[in-house]
C-alpha cells in the first residue's frame, strides 16, 4: 500500500467506526417511482423527482428530438460555441416562471452556487446563511472569501442582531436561504426575510431547488406565502421537480450579464448537453401549464404525515428524525425489507445527532403505497 492508499484506508476506517461510511449502490429507475435496487423493484420515497417528470413522454422525446438535431454535446463553454437555441428558449421560460427579468442555466445547482456568489461577494463582503441551507451555498460562500456568519434556522431575530452588529463593516451583504429545506421540507420566512434584507440594504438569494414545481402552484418558494417577496436573486436546480440535470439563477438582466461575464463555473464549465436543456423546457412547460399536478407532492405528503402521526407536511419533503446515524440506517433497512426505499440521512449532510428517514413524495405515488408506508413508520419505526 502506497502512503496515500493508507491515507484513504484510513479515513474510510474512521468513517465506519462512525456508521458514516457511505457506499454507491446500483439503482436503476425505470419509471417516475419504483427502482430496482439490490435484485427488488421498491417503491422510492428517496427520489426527487417530484413530479416524475423524468420519464414523462413529452420530456423524453424534447431530449430525444434535440439530440437529433444537436448531438449529445454542447461543445465547448456558451461563451465559445455551446450556446445551442434551447438555452435562450429555456431561460425564457425560468424568467416568467419566476417573475424575473433573466435567467442564466448553469451545468448543476451547486455549479450555480459555487459560481454566483463569488461574482457578487468579495472578501471584504459579509454572507449570512441559514444554518441548515444546501452545502453548495455554503460553497459559494467559501469560494468568494467572505465573511461567513450562520443565523439559527428561520430565526429572523437573530439574522437581524447579526446584521445589526456585523452590516456597517461591510460594502455588501448577501443573505442566503434554501426557500424549502433540503433536509427538513419546512419553508423559509421570505416575505419576512425580504423586509430585513430591505431594512439593512442587504441583497436576498433564495435557493428553490425543491420549491420550483411544488409550491406557489409549482412557481416555488417565493409564490408560496401571503405577500409576494421581492427576491432579487432566484437560483435553483433543473434536477428535481423538473426531472433533469442543470442549474440556473433568474434576477435582473444587469445581474445576469455581469454572471455570465464573471462566474467562473459558468465561464470555464461547458455549456449543458442541448438534449439536457430541451428536456428542462419541456418540463417547464408542463408545470407551468398544470398547476393541480404540482398540487399533488404536497398532497401526498400530507396524506403520509396525517397517517403516520408525524407534524403535517409543508412541502413534499417530510423528515422523520431517528437520532443516531445506526437508527437511521435500521430503519431504513426494515422499509426496504418491506418494499419501500427511504434512504437513511446522516451527517454530515444533516447536523450531528439528527440522523433521520427523508421522505420525498411525487406526484405519482399510489395512495395505497402512502397508506402502507404510515402504517409501517407508525407500528414498527415510531412505534
Ligand atoms: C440538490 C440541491 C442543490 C444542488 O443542485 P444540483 O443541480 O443537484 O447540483 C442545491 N441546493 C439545494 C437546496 C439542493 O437540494
């Protein structure tokens, strides 16, 4: 063994004494909501393919039909030559469906992170994130060298000390939210996060990877609350209700010129396969043309957390928290024996100590399948 191959055994030794060890299983999805995994075909809560639009006809035959017409490659970044029709197309689409000016697709959600919050925010600059947001937000975060502050989770109170204390020492501040939890499926405070970032002329992005398609009537996060927020940086991800692969962030045209002059994951990244994009607008263009299909997610989800006698869902996303990382991981085990596949969630994706189940419910899923699933979490899991 060379030194960095005991290195790495190492690590992984650790990692496992801690239950922490994570591995890739095969998984295959022939549909919007069962896998074959581990020689079973189960019915997935762990897919975030909230509308199963993955394997919708229409969409597959957009990517099918661009790919004829593209090939399978961009070719080189969208400054150089991967700038193919069905982008102009599909950033059209994100900006009405957003109430944005522009929009700009980058390769994935964490690309776009990792590439908009340094062409915005120096090292003299100060971000506050929630503390439970989306690793890539913390990325972008670290990459533009900033002053990095957490907030406690949706505690506008004490956003609003730290930018009382922190704001003056610096030229711009950017707050930073997930619009639904990843993790937790609860919603951020926007309208009221809005008004704080107003108050201390401070600059708003909400991350809607898992809002877009399945709240605000599947418009997301920003268009789920009593009072529109003024949000002026809308990011998300094309690879969960919209079935596909691919980032983007809707805001002003002035903002969206000068990222895609200067973020450098948009710059120096090849542009999304064409296929990838027709796909996304396709998608699009069923959510925004169904609303009672983006209704559906949440409906499902409710059903669950009724049954199960967990607190009523707010998003399609409903955590069960188990605690340490080996209950997780048996419970998760006792569902796949039945079936069903909840992936065990452990940190550090989710803070020390919360290990849990994560539900992601579709718009597909059977209601006998939900039924059953509540009566297992609640006799054997919760039980
Ligand atoms: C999945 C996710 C991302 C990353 O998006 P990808 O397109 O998968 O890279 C970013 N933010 C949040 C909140 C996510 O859940």
């Amino acid at each position: 063994m060379t030194a960095l191959d005991q290195f790495a055994a190492q690590k992984l030794r650790d990692l496992e004494a801690r239950q922490l060890r994570r591995t890739l299983i095969d998984t295959a999805r022939t549909d919007g909501i069962h896998v074959l995994r581990n020689g079973r075909r189960l019915v997935s809560f762990s897919c975030n393919d909230y509308l199963n639009l993955s394997h919708h006809p229409q969409v597959k035959a957009a990517a099918s039909a661009a790919i004829e017409r593209y090939g399978t490659g961009a070719g080189a970044s969208r400054l150089v030559t991967g700038n193919h029709p069905p982008f102009a197309a599909l950033e059209s689409r994100l900006a009405r469906l957003k109430g944005a000016d522009a929009a700009c697709v980058f390769g994935s959600g964490y690309l776009a992170n990792a590439g908009m919050v340094p062409a915005l925010i120096g090292r003299d600059d100060l971000v506050l994130v929630d503390e439970l947001s989306h690793a890539c937000l913390w990325a972008g975060a670290r990459l533009a060298r900033a002053n990095v502050l957490a907030y406690r989770h949706n505690d506008i109170e004490h956003a609003a000390t730290l930018l009382a204390e922190f704001r003056p020492q610096h030229a711009n501040v950017l707050i930073a939210t997930d619009g639904v939890f990843s993790m937790d499926g609860d919603l951020a405070p926007l309208p009221d996060l809005a008004a704080l970032a107003a108050r201390h002329d401070a600059w708003l992005m909400v991350d809607d990877a898992h809002g877009l398609g399945v709240v605000g009537g599947g418009r997301g996060a920003r268009f789920a609350h009593a009072t529109l927020p003024d949000i002026p940086l809308q990011m998300g991800t094309l690879s969960k209700a919209v079935g596909g692969y691919g980032g983007y962030l809707c805001a002003s045209r002035a903002v969206i010129d000068l990222i895609e002059n200067r973020a450098r994951s948009f710059v120096y990244s090849t542009g999304l396969p064409p296929a990838t994009v027709a796909a996304a607008s396709a998608a699009l263009d069923i959510v925004a043309g169904d609303p009672d299909l983006a209704a559906k997610p949440l409906r499902n989800a409710r059903r669950f957390t009724r049954a199960a006698g967990v607190p009523d869902a707010q998003s399609a996303i409903v955590p069960v928290i188990l605690g340490k990382a080996e209950h997780a991981l048996a419970a998760s085990r006792r569902l796949e024996e039945e079936g069903f596949l909840a992936v065990a969630i452990r940190p550090p994706t989710v803070p020390d100590g919360t290990a849990r189940l994560r539900f992601a419910f579709t718009a597909g899923h059977a209601d006998a399948d939900i039924d059953r699933l509540a009566a297992l979490m609640r006799e054997r899991v919760l039980a």
